[in-house]
C-alpha cells in the first residue's frame, strides 16, 4: 500500500509542475502580447506608419489619463458608466434567469412566448434605443434598460436550452420518488446547468457594456459613452481612444470577477 502510493506521489507532483508552468507560459504569452500591441502602436504613430491624428499614441493617451485622474473627471465619469453596466448585466441577467425557468416550468408558457422570443431576439437591440428613451425619459433608467435588455432574450433562450438538455429520465426516476417539479428543478435541473448560466454570464459582460454604451451616445452627458461623442464631436481622438482603453480595462476586471465567481460557485457546489 505505502509503495503504490509513493509511486502515484511523483507522478502527481510532475503533473502539478507540468500545470504550473503551462499557466506560467500562458500568462508570460499574454504580458507579451499586451506590451508588444501597445510599443507597436507607440512606434508606428512616431514613425507615421499610421495617422498620429487618427490613432493618437498609449503616450498621449496615457498622459490624458493621468490628468483627467488628477483633476477627478475619469472617476466621475467612470463610475457612472460601470454602475449603469453592472445594474445592466444583474438586471438583465437574472430577468433572463427567471423567464428561463418559466418557459422550462410551463410547457404551455413555452409553447405561446417561444414565437416571440425568436422575433425578439430577431430585432436589433440598438434600434429600440430611441423608443426607450422617450417612454423612460433621458436619464439612468433608459441606459440601465438599454444595458439590461440586449441581454434579456440571450440568456433566456441559452439557459431554457440547458435547463431543457438536462436527462428527461434522469427527472422521472426522481418524480417517480415522489419529488415535485421544483425540487426537480432545485436538486437536479439547476445545478447541473450551472457552467451553462456562468457562460451566459461571460457574454453578458460583453453585451451589457455594449447597451450601456450605445444608450449613451443617445441620450447621456456624462460617462465614458458620452466622452467618446464628445471627442467625435470636437476631432480629438486621443479623447475617444482613452475611453476605449478605459472601457476594455473595466470590461476585463468585470470579466475576471465572473470568473472568480465561478470558481468560487463550483467549489460550493462540488
């Protein structure tokens, strides 16, 4: 007994080595590609391989981020911008979650909405912007819903179709046990589509910044959608890139915070 398992410690200790610096390497690839885009960018703009007018320079762009830091305006117009991301993805988000559950609890629910559903989905997102600014009033509430709606109808219909791929036979052997449809859906359907809703969630991230956005270069005065207008406005792209870079920096921690929450929810559930 003691032999196989100091024979089966070696080979564990080599693969934990072996996934540490495959992760190692990954990380290192990905520092390398996020200096080399940014020193080529620096480069090309000084030597006027691109137009430094149109594409500005990371040195301009970061000097103006250093400014607005100083003088408060990239918090002032930061916050803004997430709190209406975040209130867009939960809402959206769990709105998603729960019409999910309807259309898997209700075949007949199912059956009279999936029509709809399909057409909604159908429709571009954008195109309602100017519609739901002047039913909510131009304000947080049309950018939250902006933000909340594009993702709606895309975690609906990708959770319903984890919750529906779950084992039919699987949920008859625990009916036939005498478990009502929502224990089915608590003990078996839920987590068993968990990596399904944490995927949703991923894209989400994506989709929410893209409604915030898109309801501020309608409608806000202030926030990161909103200076990007403004530097369209006044020619100073400089102004817009530094925007982009916040955007993606945001966009980033808020992915990575679903990740850690993902991992986090697993462990709780296995």
């Amino acid at each position: 007994m003691n032999q196989k398992t100091q024979s089966i410690h070696p080979l564990y200790d080599l693969f934990l080595q072996q996934l540490t610096k495959e992760k190692r390497l990954v990380r290192y690839a990905q520092l390398f590609i996020f200096i080399a885009f940014f020193l080529f960018w620096e480069i090309s703009s000084r030597l006027n391989w691109i137009d430094p007018l149109i594409f500005s320079a990371p040195s301009r762009v970061g000097q103006l981020m250093v400014e607005n830091l100083l003088n408060g305006s990239l918090w002032y117009h930061m916050r803004i911008t997430v709190f209406e991301t975040l209130a867009g993805f939960l809402i959206g988000t769990l709105v998603g979650i729960l019409l999910a559950f309807l259309l898997w609890y209700s075949k007949r629910f199912s059956n009279i909405i999936d029509p709809y559903l399909v057409v909604f989905n159908a429709l571009p997102k954008v195109a309602l912007g100017p519609i739901i600014i002047v039913a909510l009033g131009p304000g947080y509430g049309s950018i939250i819903t902006m933000g909340a709606i594009i993702c709606v109808i895309v975690s609906a219909l990708v959770i319903y179709n984890g919750f529906y791929s779950v084992d039919a036979n699987y949920l008859k052997v625990l009916s036939s046990f005498g478990s009502s449809k929502w224990q089915n859906f608590t003990e078996a359907v839920l987590p068993s589509t968990l990596p399904t809703i944490i995927s949703t969630f991923k894209v989400n991230v994506g989709l929410s910044w893209v409604g915030v956005i898109v309801g501020e270069f309608l409608v806000a005065s202030k926030g990161l959608g909103y200076i990007i207008v403004y530097g369209f406005q006044v020619f100073n792209f400089t102004l817009v890139l530094y925007s982009l870079v916040l955007i993606a920096f945001a966009a980033a921690l808020m992915y990575q915070g679903v990740a850690y929450f993902e991992k986090w929810l697993l462990k709780k559930v296995h």
